[in-house]
C-alpha cells in the first residue's frame, strides 16, 4: 500500500522487512540538497569511529536547577542504586555531514498532524513523532536493550510495579522550557483524556497509575497489574510540556491542534510556515537540540530539512525522481524494479537501487471484511472468497516472484504460526462453502444469489496501481457468479471510512509502531464495535480475549512466542482478512549523492524511520559525492561507482548467537 499506511503496535524478535507508504522527494538532484538549504560542511573521513570517543551524556547535568539537590537528581547526581546504560553502539555513522534538504514525496496529506486521537496513526504522524518527540527511554535499535532519553536514569522495583525515572536536567523543549517530572504527570493525563478518543493510549497509560512527582527531576509511575510490558509502556511515553497541556483537554485539542504541533523535545520542528496542506510537510533540525552530542544521536539527524512532498499519483512520482526532482523513490512495484529501474542514469551508477535485508517487522497487507455486515458475518462466505483469490498465479504473473504469499499476521518471525490455512486458489472447494452458507442457486445471469439476492461486494481502495491485480480478482470472482464492484477513492478517504467501518470489503495494510506484538489493539473485542481503533474487521473471539490476557501477564518469552501463534492461527482461521503478499526486504532507489551507516537503514529502522533510525535520521549528503554527482550530470559519458544493489549486513549480522535481540521486559 502506498499512501497513508496505518501503523499498529507490535513485535519483533526475529524479523525481516517489507514495505509501508511510498516516499520520493522535491528539482534536480539538487546536489546539497537544493538551493534554499545550508550546504553540507566538509568531509569528516577522519573522525574517530569508536563508541567510547563519545559520552552517553555530554556536558552532564549543565543544565541543572542548582536549587535541586542531588539525592533529588539534580547536579552532583552519581546514578547510586539506579540503572542506566553507557555500553550501547554507535547507531549512526560520526563521519555524517551536517546540512542539505532530504527530498521525499508522500501520496497523500495526512488528514490530520495531530499526535494522538482519530486518524493520527499514519506513517508520515510516526515520522514526525519519530523527529519532534521523545520518550523517557528508547530502545536500542541494534540489541533493543534500554537506552537513556529524556530520562538519564531509572529503577525498577522488586516486585516490578513500580518505576522512578530520573529526568536528565539537560532535557529541553524547543521554546527552551526545561523539562521537569511534572511534563510526565502531565503528558500521563493528556493521554489517558477519555476526550481525546484515542482507545489506544487510553487503555495503555490507564494500565499504569498517574505519575508521582518526588522532584523536579524524579517521577515514579506505579503499575495497577503485573505485566511484562508494564515498563516498557511507562519508558516508551512520549513526554509533551505541561505549560501547553493544561490549557486545553482532549477535545480542546482534537479541535485546535489538527495541523499544529505541540513543542518537543526531540531533534526537529515542525511550524506553521513547515505545514503547506495538501501539497507539503517540512521538519527542520533544531541547532538548539539538547542531546546533540549525546552518544546515541552521533551521525544521526543530519539533514537541515526533511521535506515530504504530495505527490498523488505513483507514476508522476517515478518520472519526478527519474528528472531529479526527487531525491528518493520507495519502491513497491515490482516491474518498476525489475525492468523500468533500468534506465541510462542507473545504467552509469548515477541512481543507485538498494535491497535492504534487516530485521524490520514486516507489514502485512490485505483485503479486510467489514464483518458487521451480512453476509461477511459467515466464515464460510468469508473463506470462500478467500479460495477464490489466485495469490500464486499474481506473484507468479504480475510481481516477477519478487513476493511471497502472505499467511501470518507476523510473517517472518517467531511470533508466526507455521500451521496457519495457506489458502490456495480453489474455486471448487469455494462453490461449496457457497453452498452450504446458502449461496447456491443461479439467476438468469449466471449469479449466485440467496434470498433471491446476488452475490456481490464493494472493494474499497486507494490506490490506481492497485487494479492490475484487482480486476483479475474481479474476473476470478465472476467466473463462478460473484460481482465485485471496485470503488476507488482518495487516501484520505479511505482512511477515514476505515475508520468509520464505512465498507464492506477494503484494501489496507498495517505498518508497525513497536518491536514487541501487541495484539489487543487490533483483534481484542474492546474495539470491535468502537470507532477509530485498528479493530477494523469487528473481530470478537473468546479465545483471543483470554490470550490477550494471558500474554499481558507471561514473562517467559518462550510463552508469550506460544500464545501469539495460537492468536495468528486463530486470527488467521476467521478469515476476516484476504492476506496478500509480503517482501524480505525494503527496496528504495536514489540519487548516488548520500553517505550512510553500515546496513544502509538501523537493524530494525524502515524506509521513512518511522518505526527506528532509517533515512531521515541515518543518512546524509555527502560532499565529495555530490561532486561527482554533478560533474556526471554534466558529462553522460562518464559512470559512477555503484555498490551491491542487495544489502544483507543485518541479516549476516543477526546469525551470529551473541547478536539475539533483547525483549524489551523487566530483567
């Protein structure tokens, strides 16, 4: 799916990667980034590439109240009896270049730029939350092991409940605004607002009991229920100023905040000038940003701008990235880049194509049933459409095999059930799932009808590109009696009607919003008859109810792996969803002018980072590349060095034993 792909929060200890939204970018290759932006500083070849040649906190507690003492974590504090982490990797590269604009196109303008409430959950929201907010902790990419953030410092109770965070009294807002325990109370009541309408925070932070302040620099947030992730919820909050939050509620900000942001903390802005709607967003790097030259942000961040240009229509995109004005193009077609990624610029090493192999959660994309609809209430009707979708003979004859048909909710993990339906085409077993539903007599055309109705559907879609295989879909279907009405509409749209539950039948595709599964957002009948939550199908099962349950409680990670499969192979046997296909890789092509880490994205970043580090916070513009660049434009008779196209440095990397993922619990 290429526009405004809905993120849902879960998993990963064992992954690989696939696609989210398209993304591009802006004139020619404008070679430090076009010409409004600050051209890239020279080349920094010789900086040490040593993890302990940067502090974890530099210029520590500089920033301190001298008001607070430091047995209240202020200045003097020594961490005594607290935990923290200084043994983490460098995550970006040091030798990164400051400057330039990173380019980049989005299908659609988000109907919203709000944080959290209806609609916020869209690839290009958890972009900007990725860049303009922080969390009290974050995870390391690389091992996801906890790594200080806004908190420097933090502890976890014997019995697990309870938690006491240690504000880094460095920590700023964007106005300036220290940050302070009060910005977590505060940040805790704003998400938790029943008026904000956001089931998924709701339920969440109302896990947790609201935040103590001990300090000005120590908070400690309680759990009402042991639960493995009970500490990871309360480390993972994004912490927003309580000045600014406590002058409105969550309907004060559903109704003044749509395209407004609210300060952050994090290494980006974006202001009113940034947000031109319908055609443009901009974040731009803070030269005020706190934790700069904090370990963790070394060779990250480097663009000045990352602007994300509307372009509605794919190809337009691909002929815009072709000309230049583009300097980046996400690739989900497969014959774009089997054949049309062939032209004379990647010919002489000009645009480069990656693969990229890592361990990105993939996304799953599908056909979903409005299951509050008859006759998408029956599972053999369900199912039969299902049979009738020909996945093999599509891959096979539209995607060059570059696919593979998708059977899991959390394909390529361990969290995947190897025993789920593979659903091969089978009109004939269809026909009589038909049948037995009740769908067995014919009219005078030739369609199945039941109660003297016909058979027919409406797919809902957002996406022209899509039709190729659709109307092969709706062929198939007709051939055994069944209409399929095909119903395009704009992205926008779409999401809002899959919001709504206004379809029968819709295409979508779920991106991901954290490393670990969490399922009740999705497939818990808390949400199957509520609005704006990811429950789009109306799923309601006993036994998912429980699991969720179950799984919340279980710290051996060996049980929560069993308890998400039975909750796959349950999901996956109510065929509330048509599953389609999936990549082991993210495949991008782009204007050979950018340097990047090892591994081209973070071990388990994406393509538009966000979901961990990838091209907005990894790569930069390169000088001496963007020279050569340039001198190539000129003369077409000369090539540039083009590396391997396939990418495999995180997928080697993750068969070494020592190099298991963590599982983001309680040790």
């Amino acid at each position: 799916m290429r526009d405004q792909v809905k993120v849902r929060a879960w998993l990963i200890v064992a992954g690989v990667a696939i696609l989210t939204s398209a993304c591009g970018g802006g004139s020619k290759p404008a070679p430090a980034g076009g010409p409004s932006a600050t051209a890239p500083v020279a080349s920094r070849a010789n900086l040490s590439l040593d993890k302990n040649a940067y502090p974890v906190f530099s210029d520590a507690d500089a920033g301190a109240d001298p008001a607070v003492s430091a047995e209240q974590g202020g200045k003097g504090f020594k961490g005594e009896g607290w935990e923290t982490n200084t043994s983490f990797d460098l995550i970006g590269d040091p030798r990164a270049v400051k400057g330039g604009t990173l380019r980049n196109s989005i299908g659609a303008f988000p109907g919203t730029l709000r944080m959290a409430g209806p609609e916020w959950n869209t690839s290009m929201n958890y972009m900007i939350s990725q860049l303009v907010y922080e969390t009290l902790l974050t995870l390391d990419p690389t091992t996801l092991q906890y790594v200080p953030l806004v908190a420097s410092h933090w502890q976890i109770s014997p019995d697990k409940l309870t938690y006491r965070f240690r504000i880094d009294p460095n920590a700023r807002f964007s106005d300036g605004s220290p940050v302070t325990a009060d910005d977590v109370v505060a940040s805790w009541e704003f998400h938790t607002d029943k008026t904000l309408q956001d089931l998924y925070f709701f339920t969440e932070y109302t896990k947790l009991e609201k935040p103590i302040v001990e300090s000005k620099y120590i908070v400690r947030i309680k759990a009402k229920a042991l639960r493995w992730d009970n500490f990871f919820t309360a480390a993972g909050m994004r912490v927003f100023p309580a000045k600014i939050l406590r002058t409105f509620n969550g309907a004060g900000y559903l109704k003044d905040y749509n395209f407004k942001l609210i300060p952050g903390t994090g290494p980006y802005l974006v202001t009113d000038a940034d947000i031109k709607k319908g055609s443009s967003i901009s974040l731009r790097r803070r030269n005020d940003y706190w934790a700069a030259n904090h370990r963790f942000n070394v060779g990250q961040n480097n663009f000045d701008e990352i602007r994300n240009i509307v372009v509605r229509d794919q190809k337009l995109a691909f002929e815009q990235f072709k000309k230049g004005d583009l300097d980046l193009y996400y690739v989900n077609i497969s014959k774009e880049w089997i054949e049309d990624l062939n032209f004379p610029d990647v010919q002489r090493g000009v645009v480069l194509k990656r693969k990229v192999f890592n361990n990105y959660p993939p996304s799953t994309q599908f056909m979903a049933f409005n299951t509050r609809r008859k006759p998408w209430d029956d599972v053999r009707v369900r199912k039969a459409f299902a049979l009738l979708f020909n996945r093999d003979q599509l891959i096979k004859t539209l995607f060059f095999n570059e696919y593979v048909p998708l059977n899991s909710f959390f394909p390529g993990t361990v969290y995947e059930n190897p025993d789920n339906p593979k659903n091969l085409y089978d009109p004939q077993q269809a026909l009589k799932l038909l049948a037995d539903a009740g769908w067995k007599d014919r009219d005078s055309e030739g369609r199945l009808v039941k109660d003297g109705r016909p058979l027919q559907i409406e797919l809902l879609y957002d996406d022209k590109g899509h039709e190729k295989w659709m109307t092969v879909y709706q062929e198939d279907l007709r051939k055994v009696g069944i209409g399929l009405n095909l119903r395009l509409v704009t992205p926008e749209t779409s999401f809002k009607m899959e919001m709504q539950r206004q379809f029968d039948l819709i295409h979508s595709a779920w991106g991901v919003g954290s490393p670990f599964p969490e399922p009740r957002d999705n497939y818990h009948s808390s949400g199957a008859d509520v609005p704006n939550n990811n429950n789009i199908t109306g799923m309601k099962n006993k036994r998912i109810y429980e699991i969720c349950d179950q799984y919340d409680a279980e710290f051996d990670l060996n049980k929560r792996v069993a308890l998400i499969r039975e909750l796959d192979g349950i999901v996956a046997n109510e065929y509330h969803y048509i599953n389609n296909w999936y990549a082991a890789s993210e495949r991008v092509a782009f204007w050979n002018k950018f340097g990047m880490p090892k591994g081209t994205f973070s071990r388990i970043g994406n393509f538009d980072g966000s979901f961990a580090p990838g091209i907005p916070q990894l790569w930069w513009v390169d000088p001496e590349k963007t020279q050569n660049l340039e001198r190539a434009i000129r003369d077409k008779s000369s090539k540039l060095e083009a590396p391997p196209v396939e990418d495999h440095y995180w997928e080697q990397f993750s068969k070494d034993p020592k190099n298991q993922l963590g599982t983001g619990q309680m040790k």
